[in-house]
C-alpha cells in the first residue's frame, strides 16, 4: 500500500520532515516515490509547504496520509478544498440538468454543448476559477 508520510531530515534537536510518497513497507527514512512537501515545527509561520495538485493526485489514486499527515494537510486546507470540490462537481450535475430543463428547447441544447467537452476528456475549468475567486475574496 502507498502511504503519504513524514521523512525526518535536519539537525538532531532541530527537526524538519519532508512529507512523502511512500511504499508503507519502505522505513521511515528510505526510499520514497516523490516529494510533495517538507514541515519545520520549531518555524512559526511558513513551516508548513505541501504541494496541493500533487497531494489530491496521490490520493486519487489510493495513498492514505498517515495520521500526522493528514492533520497537517487539513492545517493547510488542502482536505477541505479537497472536499468542497467533490462536493461542488456533484452537486453542480442535478443544479445544470434542472436549469435545463426550465429552458426549453433551447435551454437543453446549450446544456448539450456544454457537456460535449466534458465527454471529449477535456476538464471543466469553471470550477477552477471559482475556487480561486474564493480564495481572492478571503484575502
């Protein structure tokens, strides 16, 4: 099973972990996949850099977060912007079909053409954009 972890680097009394990829057979300080962030607890603002699409891809595909991981990736949001964008694209699917279907005719052509891109593997970019609306209004 791969596991999302920390990797102990730094000075002795002076700690800084990497977080991992890694095979959970692998130990604490072996090989690892890849790189997706690095924590300094003893630094009081900026200890905490994760990679955010390269987490959510790892995760994707099956890597469980240890324990520690995850609370440090909840610290950085990544979980519950992780979270609102699942939930987002599911409830954005009955929201458009329903708006659809209020239009008319002309209304589900449109709603058509606006999943053609959908079903050719190209992603949806609206969602993107919201999310960094959001994060520009918060600042």
């Amino acid at each position: 099973m791969v596991r999302i972890r920390l990797r102990r680097i730094g000075r002795k009394k002076a700690p800084v972990y990497r977080i991992v990829v890694a095979d959970s057979q692998s130990p604490r300080d072996g090989k690892f996949i890849e790189i997706i962030g690095q924590y300094a607890p003893r630094q009081t603002e900026g200890g905490l850099n994760v990679n955010e699409e390269r987490a959510n891809y790892w995760m994707n595909v099956g890597a469980q977060p240890s324990d520690t991981v995850r609370s440090l990736l909840r610290r950085a949001g990544v979980l519950k912007r992780r979270h609102e964008t699942r939930i987002g694209r599911v409830s954005e699917a009955p929201a458009s079909v329903q708006g659809g279907m209020q239009g008319g005719m002309q209304g589900g052509s449109t709603q058509a053409a606006s999943a053609t891109p959908m079903l050719e593997g190209q992603p949806d970019m609206s969602n993107v954009i919201a999310i960094s609306d959001e994060r520009l209004e918060e600042e």
